[in-house]
C-alpha cells in the first residue's frame, strides 16, 4: 500500500517510512486535477504572453531580462545546468530520498505550475530507486536549496550521475535501467523543481527523527549510571516538577522513574549522602529542555514538509501570479540551531555522568577507570578522552549558522538564511551526541558489572537494557580495543534496538 500526497497532510513518521523504508508514493487524485490545473494556467499565461518572473523573465539579477516565447525551454534547461554548483560529498540516500519526496508533495498542492508528467516522472524515480547523486555543500537556504536540488532535476533530463540498485553511474544509464523516460523541461518547470526548501528540510526531518529516539536512550542512559551509582530519585518526584510547570521536564522526570521502578540500587534517600551531584539530580531539567525543543522542531517540521517553498507561486483561481519569498529557509534555520543544541545538551550532561563513573574520585568506590587491573590495564579512561573531544567538537558545529548571511545574485538576494548549513551541523552533532550517549552506556554497563550483586538488584527496565547490551558486549576484564567496543554502543543507539528490547520488555517509553 502506498504513501498517498496531496501537499497537505504529510507526517514525519511518512517521510521516514518512504526515505529508510522505501514505501511507495503516489498522487491523489484531487492533487492531479490541482497540478493540472495550475499547468493549463501557466500554458494560457505563456500564450498571452504575460510577463511572469521566471517563466518570461531571467533569474535573480536577470529578472527585468525579457525571454521570448521560443526561448522558454531552453531558459528552464539552462537553469539547471548553471545551478548544479553543489559540491563536497555526497548527501546519504536516505536524506535524497526524503529531499525528492518533500519536492513532490510540495509540486502536488498545485501552486507551482508544473506539468503531471514532469512530477510523475519524480515520483516514479522515487518509487524505482533512482537516486540523484547530490552534492552536500553550496545551498544559501535562499532562494531555497539551489544548488543542490538542481542536481535532482539533473537527473531527470539524463544528465549526471545517479545511483541505482546500489551502483552509481549515468543518470541516463540508471533511468534508462529503471524504465524512466527522460524530461526535456518546459517552461517554469525548471524553477518549479529547484526553488525551495527541500533539502534542509530532507536532512533535518532525519535528524528530527532519530532526536526523538534519542530522548529515550538519553533517559535509559541516566537510569543506569543513577543504578551504579546509586542515585537519589526523590529529586525526581512529580510535585517538584508540577510546581515548575516546564511540560518536558515533566515527561522525563516521569520517564526516568518508570525505568527505575522496581529497583534496589536506588532510593528516594541515600544515607550515604544528601543530595546528588547537578548531572544526576537535574537530569529532569536538562532532558526536559531537550524534549520542549524537540516538540518545537517537530511542530515547525510538519508544517514545512507541507509547505509550498518555491516561486512565483501561481493561484489559478484568483487569476494571479505572485512573487515571494516562501524559499527562504529561516523558519527551518531557526529551528534546527535550535534543535541542534537541544541534541548538543543531551551530550554534555552524559559526557559529565560517564565521567562521575570512571573518575576514582567521583565513582563512590567504583575500581578506577572502571578496571579490576589499574595500572597494567587502562579501562575507561581514555573512553571519556573521547566523549569529551566530541562534546567540545559539538560546541563549533552549536554555533548559530542562522545568524549568518552573504548576499548573493548581484545584491538582489541580499539576505539569506543558511538554513542547510544548519541542518548539516545539527546531523553532525546528532552523530557526536549519539556516540557519547553510547560511551555513557558502555560505562554504566561496566560499573553495574564491576559492583556484582547490583545486576540483579536493577529495575525490570534497566536489566533489560543492561541484558540486551551483554548480547552484544561482553564485560571488560582485560583491556580490549575499546573502539570495537564502543562501535557497537553507536550502532544500538542508531538503530534503535536498544530502545526496542526496553520496551519490549516494559512496554512503551515516554
């Protein structure tokens, strides 16, 4: 069963079921009659020979240049060609994928004057597999992701390379195979398929997603090191949290105590001492602002994957062409520097609980560097060299790209939102953050080892995370080569089958 869009009511939850999943897309039928109608619009415009940005104009500096009639077929091809200027490696397929299914659903609302074939043919690459080859560098954010989704359109006219069944090669080559005709563009299609804010939107959707995951292993993480280190949970109580009122605060401190229901390492007091230290007792507060502005990225995300971002926009019912500004990404800017330092802080509080288990005089007896051979045997110790490299590296990539702006095209696009280059660094600091998180996993695994009886005194939720990690790596005695180790924390982080045997076991988290 497909995926069906109409430019309105795609989730998130569709995007990534289509972009990793490969679920196939088609129109609804009210989408067509909306596409077609636009694109007769558009044909009676070009006939009158109305002048209309883009379609009987130039580009950017080049709009007050007029194009006769003959000539609009080749301004569209030549659109293309001069804009496939993107450059660095390429974007993951799952990320083009996502980039070519936001275009789509944005062309089938009808405001964009596209012909049906020429989305028909997007879709059916789409649902084929015929993936652009897209560079992942040169998109201002405005006017939209240029660069970047020219490089798409590309391989819709035969031209650059393309992956397909796993092999990159000419996109003609790869169409071709794929049984896809190739598109000589017509008039406004050019623009219509490059102008918007696709491709930020494609690779924060991705990052959105797996942030979301990220929340709950961020909170089975504490839960464990709270179970080595025998944690306070009366900082954890409802009433302080309603007396604050922050509704993320709220879920996780409410989160963490149904992970830790059920165990014996942890109590509403600790005799030993008063209170826990900040990266413990405050985990509600800082996981809480983490989940808020994840809710915030969510909500601007699922309107943009249903937004119409290119121009001129056409409205064939009121009888107007309108030239705006919808491809300017600062909605998604702002949001994903926003997103990426809610991820960044996940780390930094982790990074800070795996140290109070490794440092010897923060670990409340645990051996030093979680290791029963000190001296001879390293343990732990150079894993929080790690974890802390990445959490600083994170605080480079934090900076706001959304405050930055160049302008462009001759001064006529003077401001723009570098709303790409914010959803790249916030892939890169889910990585980091991700890979930290894991190395906090590996530490609080190995303290409840090196404590013996605790194991069998954890919570029905933390033992099964804690059994679920054994399936994969076993406690370290002698010194091991710890990048093997903490690889297999990354990729249980990753693909989420940690979060998957908790709530196989406990049922759903929060």
């Amino acid at each position: 069963m497909s995926i069906k869009i109409n430019g309105r009511d795609l989730t998130v939850d569709q995007v990534i079921r289509v972009c990793r999943g490969y679920e196939k897309v088609e129109l609804t039928e009210d989408a067509r009659k909306a596409v077609k109608k636009a694109r007769d619009y558009i044909e009676a415009k070009l006939e009158n020979g109305d002048i209309i940005y883009g379609l009987t104009t130039g580009f950017g500096k080049f709009a007050n240049v007029l194009i006769s009639k003959e000539e609009t077929a080749a301004l569209q091809k030549n659109l293309i060609i001069s804009h496939t200027c993107a450059m660095g490696d390429p974007l993951p397929t799952h990320v083009v994928r996502a980039a070519m299914l936001l275009r789509c659903n944005a062309l089938s609302r009808g405001n964009s004057g596209i012909r049906l074939q020429t989305l028909d043919t997007l879709i059916e690459m789409l649902n084929k597999g015929v993936h652009p080859i897209v560079p992942e560098k040169g998109s201002l954010g405005s006017s939209g992701d240029l660069a970047p989704l020219s490089h798409i359109v590309l391989t819709m006219m035969g031209e650059g390379k393309a992956e397909y069944k796993g092999k990159v090669m000419d996109s003609a080559e790869a169409m071709k195979l794929a049984g896809i005709e190739v598109i000589e563009l017509a008039a406004k299609e050019g623009l219509a398929l490059n102008n918007g804010t696709q491709v930020m939107t494609a690779i924060g959707v991705n990052v959105l997603y797996d942030a979301m995951n990220l929340l709950k292993v961020a909170d089975i993480a504490a839960a464990m090191t709270m179970e080595a280190l025998n944690g306070i949970t009366k900082a954890y109580d409802s009433k302080v949290h309603d007396l604050r009122g922050q509704q993320g605060q709220k879920v996780a401190a409410q989160n963490i105590l149904n992970i830790l229901k059920g165990s014996r390492n942890v109590g509403p007091v600790n005799p030993d001492k008063v209170q826990d230290p900040y990266s413990l007792r405050c985990v509600p507060q800082v996981h809480g602002a983490s989940r808020d502005a994840v809710e915030y990225a969510y909500k601007m995300v699922s309107a943009e994957i249903n937004a119409v971002t290119d121009n001129p926009l056409i409205f064939p019912d009121e009888d107007e062409v309108i030239s705006g500004g919808n491809f300017h990404g600062q909605p998604m800017a702002l949001t994903f520097d926003f997103l990426k330092i809610a991820i960044s802080e996940l780390g930094n509080i982790s990074e800070r609980r795996a140290e109070r288990l490794i440092n010897p005089h923060l670990s409340e007896g645990l051996p030093p560097f979680l290791t029963k051979h000190g001296g001879v045997c390293s343990g732990f110790m150079i894993a929080q060299y790690a974890a802390a490299s990445m959490v600083s590296e994170n605080k480079i990539y934090d900076h706001p790209a959304s405050v930055d702006s160049i302008p462009s095209s001759g001064n006529q696009e003077d401001h723009v939102s570098m709303g790409t280059t914010a959803a790249r660094t916030a892939a890169m600091v889910l990585d980091n953050t991700q890979k930290v998180i894991g190395i906090e996993l590996a530490s609080a695994a190995q303290a409840i080892w090196l404590r013996g009886d605790y194991e069998e005194k954890l919570a029905p939720a933390t033992k099964a995370a804690y059994d679920y990690i054994r399936t994969l790596s076993d406690p370290i005695d002698d010194d091991v080569i710890m990048h093997d180790e903490l690889v297999k924390f990354d990729e249980m982080i990753k693909d989420n089958s940690l979060v998957e045997a908790v709530e196989k076991a406990v049922g759903k988290l929060m």
